[in-house]
C-alpha cells in the first residue's frame, strides 16, 4: 500500500501538512507501525516521520509502545 503522491501546493505549510495526512491515514489503515516502516510506505525521511510522530505524541493523537519497538498505537 504506496500512499506517497505529489501535492498540487508547494507551499511548506501545505506540504506539512498533506505529510501529516498521509501519517495519519497509515494509523487509520493499521494501529501498529514503526518509523522505518511509515518511512518507507510514504517515501519520508526517518527524521521527517520522527519529527510528525513527535508532534501527533504532544497532541495525544498516538501514543508510543516504547521506544525499544518504536511502535505506536492509535487504539484507545
């Protein structure tokens, strides 16, 4: 399941969040994943998806199994 597509807008606002979309429906789609895996499923840097997990952590929208298994779950 390849979501990664180019955005109509290239405006850094828009392309933010058109990333976080596509992180988002990956949990929507499957409550368990891993940084390297939704890196590769939506053709992100590791830094990048880490940066997005981090910011949907603070707004309680996911939360962490560890940072051993680097999965996260949106679940409960």
């Amino acid at each position: 399941m390849n979501i990664a597509y180019q955005s109509s807008s290239n405006k850094p606002k828009d392309i933010k969040f058109h990333n976080q979309k596509l992180v988002l429906s990956l949990f929507l789609a499957n409550d368990y994943w891993s940084i390297p895996q939704i890196s590769e499923e939506i053709k992100l840097s590791k830094t990048s998806v880490a940066k997005i997990i981090s910011g949907m952590e603070q707004r309680e929208q996911i939360v962490s199994l560890g940072k051993g298994t680097r999965e996260f779950d949106t679940s409960f």
